[in-house]
C-alpha cells in the first residue's frame, strides 16, 4: 500500500492519495481553483488505473471545492462526507463551506454518508474513518493503522506547532 501526499496548491488543502492492491482512494480534494490540475496529478501518480472514491475531512472549501470537479473526473466516482456536512455539499452552500471567505462560489457536489463503521480495504492494509467533531461537527479522520498513519485535514492547521 501507498500513501502519497499532494501538496496544496495557494490555499488548497493537502490531499492524500491511498493506493492498494484493491484500488485508490483521494482524501481531500482541495479548492475548485486548480480542481484541472488537481485531475491531472493524480493521473500522473495512478499510471491510467482508475480512482475509485474521495473521501472528505470536511466540508470546508479548501478541502471539498473540488471535489465535484475530481469525482466528474474519474468517471462520477463517489464522494464520501460525515452526514452533517452533506447538505452543505450537496446545495453548493457560500457560508458554511467557507466558501464566501475565499471568494468562490461552492460547487454543489452528490455526495455518500460516512461514519466510522465504514472501511475501506486497499488491499496491503485499509483505511478506517474516524468522526473527529470540534473544529467542524462533520469532522472526519482517516487512519491508516498498519502504517500508523492519520489524515486529519484542517485538524491540525500546521504541521509545524
């Protein structure tokens, strides 16, 4: 299994790619600004296989604003989200997504609920979901545990501190 971070992008927020013997999944998909760009890095890192889903830490812009973008990349792959943050996603909505601060519209993304009694097996280890309220009652976390490893998104606003 391999867990490739892409770096963000101006305010985007970072995205993971997870790839396994059983498939690849996006966490994060970063802002709808380089939402092309985003596309095209992770088709450079999948060698033409197929992404099979995005998982989302938040509904905030700088993670979720491509997400709709990404998944209509792929195919119109699933985009996953805690189901308090759905609705934000699902009606493109200015404020709660954030949006409004970084003056962008918010793209209206079809989105799946999350919760932690979903697993995803990838083949060489898997990915657990984690509700992670606080900064945002849909917050989410991704652990890797095999390779002790947790993606948190805004969670922790700098690696640094």
């Amino acid at each position: 299994m391999k867990v490739v971070r892409l770096p963000g992008i101006h305010h985007d927020g970072n995205a993971v790619l997870v790839s396994g013997s059983l498939g690849h999944l996006l966490i994060n998909a970063g802002t709808s600004w380089y939402q092309s760009l985003q596309v095209e890095r992770i088709m450079g890192q999948l060698e033409g296989e197929r992404l099979d889903r995005i998982l989302l830490t938040s509904r905030r812009f700088p993670v979720s604003g491509g997400a709709a973008h990404v998944a209509e990349g792929f195919g119109g792959i699933p985009v996953h989200i805690h189901p308090d943050g759905q609705a934000a996603l699902e009606t493109g909505d200015f404020f709660t997504t954030w949006a409004n601060r970084y003056d962008s519209d918010m793209p209206r993304t079809a989105t799946e609920g999350l919760s932690e009694e979903d697993v995803f097996p990838m083949g060489g280890g898997e990915v657990i979901p984690l509700h992670l309220p606080g900064h945002a009652s849909e917050g989410m976390g991704f652990h890797i545990p095999h390779l002790s490893t947790l993606v948190v998104g805004a969670l922790l606003p700098r690696a640094d501190r």
